[in-house]
C-alpha cells in the first residue's frame, strides 16, 4: 500500500487510518477494526486469526511463524479501544488524525496506545523486508476493551486454551511516552483497588439539625481517605520516589440526595486507588472497615471487583529473558529506567499465568 500522500510515510499513513476507527467506549463495535487488521496482515503476507471472547469482543493475532517454532513465543499486545473524548476540548476533531505542520498528529488513541500496535506492525514488516530469520515465533496481539477492565479481553483470554497453544515465554505491553532519551522500562505495576462507602442516617428537613446524619458520617470517612492521600503526596514530594512507588488515592463520585431542602438518608463516595506494591490489601481492606466502623452505625463499603495481586517481573540474572531484553538495549547504547507503571494495563493478567517453561520462572 503506497501513501496517498508522497509526503508522509506509509507507516504513517496506516497510523492515521488506524486513529480514525472510532473504537472509542463505550459499546465499541470492533467490526471495521478487525477490517483493518486483516488487510494490515495481507500486507505483510503472515496469517490473522480472530478470537470471540463473547459476542462483539474480538482478540485479534497475527502471527510470524520463527524457524524453531517449538521454542516460547514472544507475544507484542496492544489494545484496540480508547477512552471517550470532550468534544469541546480538542483543537481538532479526535477521530480525524489531523497532522499539522510540524507533524504532530492530533488524535485519541494517538498513544494510549494504538501507536503501538503500528510500531509492532511496521517493525515486523521491516524484518520481513529485510529477509531477516527469527529462531522464535512472535504474535501481534490486538486486544477489546482495556480500558473498562478487560472483562472479555485479555482477563478471559488468558484462561483460554488458544491463549495456552500460543506457548507465551515473554510478552509486552504497553508504557508511557518519554519526552527524553532515558526509556521506562515498567517490570510491574500497581494493583487497582475501586471501593464505594455507603452512609446511612437519620432522614428530614432540611432546617433541623438531625443527628446521626449520613453527611456527617460521610464527612468523617472522606476525611480519612483525604488524610491518606496527603501523607502519600508528602512522601512523593519529599523522596526520590516515582509516581509507581506511592499509593494514590482519589475520590471520583459522590452520590445520595433527592432535594435540596430534604436531608437524605443515605450518601455514597467512590474512590479510585492505585496500590502500591508493597502494601499488604487485606490489611487495607481491614482498615478501610474500621473507619466505616467509627464513622457510625449505617456505614458499610463495597470493594469492586477482585483486586489481582502481582509478583515483580524479576529484572536480575535470574531471568534470562530480562538478560536478553538488556543487553539489546546496551547495544544500541540505549538508556533505561526500569520502574512500577503507576496505572493498570492487561499485562496484570499475563503476569499471573505461568507461561512457558516454567523453569525460567521469570514472571514468578
């Protein structure tokens, strides 16, 4: 496929074709996505094979067969949905991949995390094109719905046994842009902990002061959670910690109430809190409860989902994947900084299954 424009790349034109699927969440319908994959794996003359995890959530393969097939594959992943968008909030329209002057491409999904998926793509082409042998087989995977979880992703796709035939041995995912020349290496990251507090209290009009209120109990409860996040801000502020290092704590919901001269009789608080790896979560979870406890009677919390505890990727001699990964990047005299990825990626779910040869025990 030759660039409409003599100008730009054919790599960056596929780029931009990409951008302009709107897989944004939610309710994505993946079909044209899948159209575009299927003619990126004609082009590279290697076959595509398509999962249904359930209806509508397509996982997406394409596969270089290496010469020494029977030895772990290496799997690329990347994600195929975005977040939503504010309309109102962009220059340009988020789903034309408008390029400017200087190049700059204007688009969701510019890089969390459809870039990446292209760079896997034009790097296979380029091997192939440079009639370069590989020994292992490598999988470009194209993943639903990361962004809201996974659920009929790569969560279920791990457990299946198309997922196990592939013979895993190392895998990545996606990262953080870096504005300089040192590159994040990111070995593990934080466990996502959601949980949602409900109050309940005394009900009536709203000119009385009641007592036992579920506002003064929610009070009481967002104070706790203010107070923990202050103190994780203070040591990320006063240390050479990274972001990945501390737990961040934040409130993004607040419901109750019926009107505004009505007390109401119950009040909800959600919190988005990223863990840090070295915090035990059932002890968490029992403080979490004491603070419901001592807020008052009518105070329960709900913890969302199962959160998935993870082992480091291990980044020492033990690992031969891990040596062989380095010594690449000190060939081409490339500079890493090896740190937790503060958010959450499908490469939680990859981390805790037991890939191929297990006793390389890498991700253990």
């Amino acid at each position: 496929m030759a660039s409409a424009n003599p100008l730009e790349h054919e790599s960056v034109t596929i780029f931009r074709e990409y951008l302009r699927i709107p897989t944004v969440q939610p309710n994505v319908d993946y079909s044209e996505c899948i159209r575009f994959l299927e003619r990126q794996a004609q082009r590279l003359g290697l076959p595509l094979k398509v999962y249904y995890m359930a209806p509508g959530k397509p996982i997406a393969i394409i596969t270089w067969v290496g010469q020494k097939s029977e030895l772990p594959s290496i799997l690329l992943t990347s994600h195929m949905d975005v977040v939503p968008v504010y309309l109102e909030k962009w220059t340009h329209d988020p789903f034309f991949a408008y390029k400017d002057e200087s190049g700059n491409i204007y688009a969701r999904g510019a890089q969390d995390m459809k870039c990446v998926g292209i760079q896997y793509l034009e790097t296979i082409r380029k091997y192939i094109t440079e009639n370069l042998k590989l020994k292992r087989t490598i999988h470009i995977c194209f993943t639903p719905d990361e962004e809201i979880g996974s659920k009929f992703g790569m969560a279920k796709f791990v457990t299946t046994r198309e997922f196990a035939e592939l013979n895993i041995g190392f895998a990545l995912d996606e990262g953080i842009a870096t504005p300089n020349e040192v590159f994040d290496v990111y070995y593990c990251e934080r466990t996502s902990w959601y949980l949602i507090i409900t109050c309940t209290g005394q009900t009536g009009h709203g000119s009385i002061l009641h007592e036992n209120t579920a506002g003064e109990k929610l009070q009481y409860i967002i104070n706790k959670f203010m107070n923990w996040r202050e103190y994780e801000k203070n040591k990320l502020k006063n240390s050479d910690l990274e972001l990945g290092d501390v737990t961040t704590i934040n409130l993004t919901m607040i419901n109750g109430g019926c009107q505004i001269n009505v007390v109401p009789t119950e009040l909800s608080v959600t919190f988005d809190i990223r863990l840090a790896i070295d915090i035990d979560i059932e002890k968490m979870k029992e403080t979490v409860q004491e603070w419901c406890r001592n807020a008052g009677p009518g105070v329960y919390v709900k913890f969302k989902d199962n959160p998935i505890r993870l082992k480091p990727t291990k980044i020492d001699n033990s690992n031969p994947w891990w040596i062989a990964f380095k010594n690449e990047c000190d060939k081409m005299d490339m500079k890493i900084n090896t740190c937790i990825f503060p958010a959450g990626t499908d490469s939680k779910f990859i981390r805790n299954v037991k890939l191929a040869y297990q006793f390389w025990d890498f991700l253990q």
